[in-house]
C-alpha cells in the first residue's frame, strides 16, 4: 500500500480546541461493509480536520478484499476515521469510523470499548455486508441505528421491506442519508443520540 496517502496530522489547530464549556463527550462508532461511505460520513460532519488513515488499494488487496459493487473504489480506511461534532455547548460527539474489509476486524473491539452506540450505513447494492457488522454490534451489547446512504445506481426499499431483508426489530430506527453531506450526516447522528435516550429513559422505568 502507498502510505502517501495517508492523511498526516501535523499538530492541532487553534480552530480545532474543544470548547471551554464543554462538560460531556459521547463516543460513537460508524460501521458497515466496505465501501459503504463511513469516510465521507465522518469527513462530512466532523467540526474539526478529520483524522483518516486512507490507503490507496493495490492489485495485491484485490485478492483478499471484495469489492464487488465498488469497483472504483481506489482507496481504503485500514485503522480508523476520526472526528468530532458539538451538539450544543456543553455535549461533544467523537466519531470513530471502522474499516470494513474483514481481514481489519480485529481493529473493531477497541473501537466499540466505550461507545454509547453505533451508526451502521447501508448500501442497498449489497444488503449482505451489513448482516456481519451488526451481528457485532449485538454481540458487543452496543446500540445502534441503520443509515442507508444515497449511490445514485442503488435499488431502493420500502421501509418495511429493508426492515425485513436486514432482520431488524421495530425498535431500530432506519433512516435515509447521504453522507457527502454536512446536515443530513447531523441529522443521522441526532437520530442515533435520540434513540440512545430513548433506551435510556426506558431502561430507567423498569
């Protein structure tokens, strides 16, 4: 891999300093298969120069990595994507995006350490890469929602019926987005901080 790519993080910028009023941070984890838009999703929202670590894919990652549906994609997240997004003046949001071939899931058990919960974005060219990352998320007792991001080729679904192809309970929000976008990527994470309160207040009446 061609480590040029890379993006280098030189030191922090005086506009990059948390805010002074700041009392509450929240870790929260994007996730999905690979080439889903997890990198635009946290490029797109982060309030601060995102921290990436992009790769340019090469002929040898061909063979191991499957990128049926993707064909195009020319670089790859192989550790993390980082962020952050302030909700208000005192609540921050900090973004961890995965990597989503498989051969780096062994990366994902210290990024789910900590999370309040977990954005899962969908392609609904290939539904079949979701089933494995949230069979994770559960497995990890991390809650989640389901975005589906916007490819202009991708079919696309009644709520319901993506509800039952993905196999999600009526407690899962789903919502639609497009990750290259600054508000719809807020308005994803405001679906999810909702959700978590949700649970929350449930939880606290029983």
């Amino acid at each position: 891999m061609d480590s040029a790519s890379s993006e280098t993080v030189t030191g922090p910028r005086s506009e990059d300093a948390l805010p002074s009023s700041t009392n509450v941070a929240v870790k929260l984890v994007v996730v999905g298969g690979f080439g889903v838009g997890k990198t635009t999703l946290v490029r797109s929202v982060s309030e601060i120069r995102p921290l990436t670590t992009e790769e340019t894919m090469t002929q040898a990652g061909a063979t191991v990595d499957d990128n049926t549906g993707v064909e195009r994609k020319t670089a790859t997240t192989v550790a993390m994507d980082f962020g952050r997004i302030s909700l208000n003046e005192e609540m921050v949001l900090y973004l961890f995006g995965t990597p989503g071939q498989e051969r780096f899931w062994f990366l994902w058990n210290g990024l789910f350490d900590g999370a309040l919960g977990a954005v899962v974005l969908v392609d609904t060219r290939r539904l079949e890469a979701s089933f494995d990352v949230m069979g994770r998320l559960e497995e990890a007792s991390v809650p989640f929602i389901v975005a589906v991001n916007a490819f202009p080729d991708a079919p696309s679904y009644a709520q319901d019926d993506l509800r039952d192809a993905l196999d999600l309970p009526p407690s899962v929000p789903i919502v639609a987005c497009d990750a290259r976008h600054r508000d719809s990527s807020r308005d994803v994470l405001m679906t999810l901080m909702h959700h978590l309160r949700s649970l929350a207040t449930t939880s606290e009446a029983m």
